[in-house]
C-alpha cells in the first residue's frame, strides 16, 4: 500500500520528504533510457543493496523484471516501501511511470541539472547517473509528479493536441502573410487580416494580382455570391481590384507560386477544422467535472480558460489549498536580497508555463470583463500603500481568480462578486463592493 503520508501535497517541503524516508524504505535510482532503463537500490543512509545497475528494457517483460528484482531486495532486507525516483528525460519517463504508479510505487522527479552537477563530485562517470538519483532523492531533493487518469487525462491529452494545432495554424498563417508580402503586398490595404473569409476564397481561385485583373470586380463578386457570402460585395470587390491593379509584387515564378498558395490555404484549412473539433472533443469531456458549469457562469472566463485549467492541474482535489497550484504556475513570491540588500521580490517562473499563461489570460479577461476583478485591479493601481504596477497587478487578480476557481471546484459554491469584495480586507478599510453598487 502507499503511504498516503509520503505523497500528500502537505509534504512538499524538504524536511517532510526527508522525515518521509525510514528505515522500511528502499530507494531505487533509475537512469531512464528510451530503450533501455538502469536501476540500483539504497537504504536511507546511502548503503547499496544491487552490487551493479540492474538493466531492464522499456517493454513489458523488462518491467516484469525490474518488478521481480524489487520484490526480491525488499524481501532480502526487509523493506516494505519503494521510492523510484528518475529524471524527467522527455517522454521516456511515462511509461515506466504509470507502470511504477499502478503498482503501488509512486516515482519522483530528480532535477537534472542538480544530477549533472552533483556527478562532479565523484568522477562524472555516466554510470553513476542511479547512484546520484537516489542520493539525491534520499536528501528530499524531489519531486512528486502527477499522472493523470481518465477524464483528466483525456482533456491534458486533447489540450495538448489542441496546443500543437494551433501553433500550426499560426505557422500557416505566418507563412500566408510572408507569401502576400512577395506577390500581393496591397492585399492588406483591403484586409487587416490575411485569412479574411472573402480574401480567402478569392485566393483559392485567383491568388495573384494578375489572376484578380482578369477576374474584374463582377467576378470576384460572383465568387461571393455563388458561396452566399453576404458580408462582402461590390464595395468590397472594387478596391481589391484597384489594389491588383497596381501591384508591385514580384511576378516571378507565377506557377510556383499558385501552387504554394494553394498548399498553405489546404493547410490552413486542415488545422482550422482540426481545432474546431479538438475543441468540440474537450468541451464534451469538461462536462464530466464536477462545478465546471459554475465556473462558465462567471462574466469573463470562458470554455478556453476552463479547459486549460483544469488540463494542466488535473483533479483539483489533489491540492490542499489554492497556493498549492499558485506554486505549480509559478507565482510564488520570491524574495530578492543578499546580506544588506533588499531587491524587489518577483514570481519564480518556476512551474507549468502553460498555467501560468492560462491564468494570466483568465485576469486580462475578468478585468476587461467583469465589475469586481476591475475594482480589484483598478484598487491594486491606486492604494496608498504600495500601489502595484500594471503587471504586478495583473499577476495579482490572477492569483484572486485562482482562489475564486479553487473554491468553486473544491466546494461547489456559485460565484459572488459582492460578497468576495467584501470579505477582502483592505487597510484602508475600504468595502469596494460598495462602490460596484454606486
């Protein structure tokens, strides 16, 4: 069984991790490979049980095993708990992971710059790379990670997927605009946009100057017409016209150049229908969290935010309190000083990116938004005492949305601007709900 007190979110700082290690527990290192692992196993004072690294490959009679070679230290010594802790080396980490996970040994993460540098105080034979993990894993120097499962790993899943396309499709976009740039410089006197719904289908049959000349506005409108497109006609037709006619794009390589156009528009295409249903797939998944229709009924936060909250925390009852995962966005508040200087204090950056960008959209949202996070921030900018600047501010309601988030998955409350306000003490003694009401 796991020991519930070894992995709870309590115990994250060094002194627990260190008090989690006792006498029963063996401590395995595990140099990961993407084909091969190597293990070797401690006690809590560092004395080592294998006599050379254990080799195991990364399939399932290699885990079968590194599993019985476990059971037999453990059984030789007397050991009841195993602590497998491993670098977060990309993704060869994952299966041997949940493997270790669904049998009762919860892994760790080991820094590897710590492991690098702690090499050098031996020899930095590559072989040591076991024997540092677990050293360093005996001095609390870890990490707990998290595996979802199920719903929660089907929507981390889907929002990384849903990540990727829409890199892709901003890489497409880029490259449309780099094209218009060489061969249509004018279009964007026409269009702010280069995937604009009517340049785009004008593109697909005519994409240079020359093509949209012959075309004329009659034709160029038909196109529009023929689609039933009623936002665009022949106010729209003519000056794009004008614009082909005196073009200064570069008429080099016409062939080559309709056929480049057409691959990105296909591309294009492919990834917005992609991200339309990578984000259909998501929203039907969120419908099987508990409260997340609480939180869509906050003004401001929208399916966007709620999906890459929860893909990036997971099962938020997993955290004791919202700070938990203020410190896995990196917010935490660290303080800059040496001796006699006293810096300013800054956030650590130290967490999931993803997360603390989720987050940050989420406040410019609410402040655009929402009357109570604008009071809130708006108060942040013009307190007497120490007023904040903008993005100190920003960063500020984020962490207040976060609190607010917390409390609505955890306890399933609804969302109360006015009672938020003014349960937030001010010094100057201020009720800011007051001044919504005014």
């Amino acid at each position: 069984l796991l020991n519930r007190e070894v992995f709870h979110m309590n115990c994250n700082t060094q002194n627990a991790k260190i008090k989690s290690i006792t006498e029963k527990t063996l401590i395995v290192g595990i140099d990961v490979g993407s084909e091969t692992h190597y293990a070797r196993a401690f006690d809590w004072r560092n004395i080592e049980f294998s006599k050379k690294p254990f080799a195991f490959s990364n399939d399932e009679a290699g885990f079968a095993s590194f599993k019985a070679w476990l059971e037999d230290i453990k059984e030789k010594f007397g050991k009841t708990i195993v602590l497998p802790g491993m670098e977060p080396t990309g993704h060869y980490w994952f299966n041997l992971g949940a493997f270790l996970q669904d049998n009762g040994m919860k892994p760790v993460h080991v820094n590897p710059h710590h492991v690098h540098k702690s090499k050098e105080l031996d020899d930095n034979n590559p072989s040591k790379d076991p024997k540092t993990i677990a050293a360093l894993v005996n001095e609390g120097r870890f990490n707990y990670p998290y595996i979802p499962t199920g719903v929660y790993a089907e929507i981390r899943s889907l929002y990384g997927l849903q990540v990727m396309t829409q890199e892709a499709l901003i890489r497409v976009k880029n490259r449309i605009a780099r094209w218009l740039s060489i061969y249509f410089p004018e279009y964007k006197d026409v269009y702010r946009s280069c995937d604009a719904i009517s340049g785009v289908m004008v593109l697909k049959v005519c994409p240079l100057p020359a093509d949209i000349v012959m075309l004329g506005a009659d034709g160029v409108n038909k196109i529009w017409r023929d689609a039933k497109l009623r936002a665009a006609g022949m106010k729209r037709a003519r000056p794009l016209v004008e614009a082909a006619k005196h073009s200064v794009g570069s008429t080099e390589s016409p062939e080559a150049a309709k056929y480049e156009m057409e691959l990105l528009l296909g591309d294009y295409e492919v990834y917005t229908k992609r991200l339309e249903e990578l984000t259909e797939k998501i929203e039907v998944k969120l419908e099987e969290i508990p409260y997340v229709d609480k939180l869509l009924e906050i003004k401001g936060v929208g399916k966007k935010t709620v999906s890459g909250l929860i893909a990036e925390i997971g099962d938020i009852s997993r955290f004791d309190n919202p700070k938990q995962i203020q410190k896995l966005a990196g917010y935490a508040i660290v303080a800059c000083s040496s001796g006699k200087h006293k810096g300013e204090s800054h956030i650590s950056y130290r967490g999931r990116k993803r997360l603390r960008y989720v987050l940050y959209e989420a406040a410019i949202s609410l402040i655009g938004q929402n009357a109570e996070f604008k009071e809130i921030h708006r108060y942040y900018l013009t307190r007497q005492n120490n007023p904040l600047k903008k993005m100190e501010s920003v960063i500020a309601v984020a962490c207040k949305a976060l609190r607010v988030f917390y409390a609505i998955l955890t306890k399933g409350v609804s969302y109360d601007g006015k009672f938020m306000l003014e349960s937030i003490r001010y010094p100057e003694n201020q009720v800011l709900g007051n001044r919504i009401a005014a």
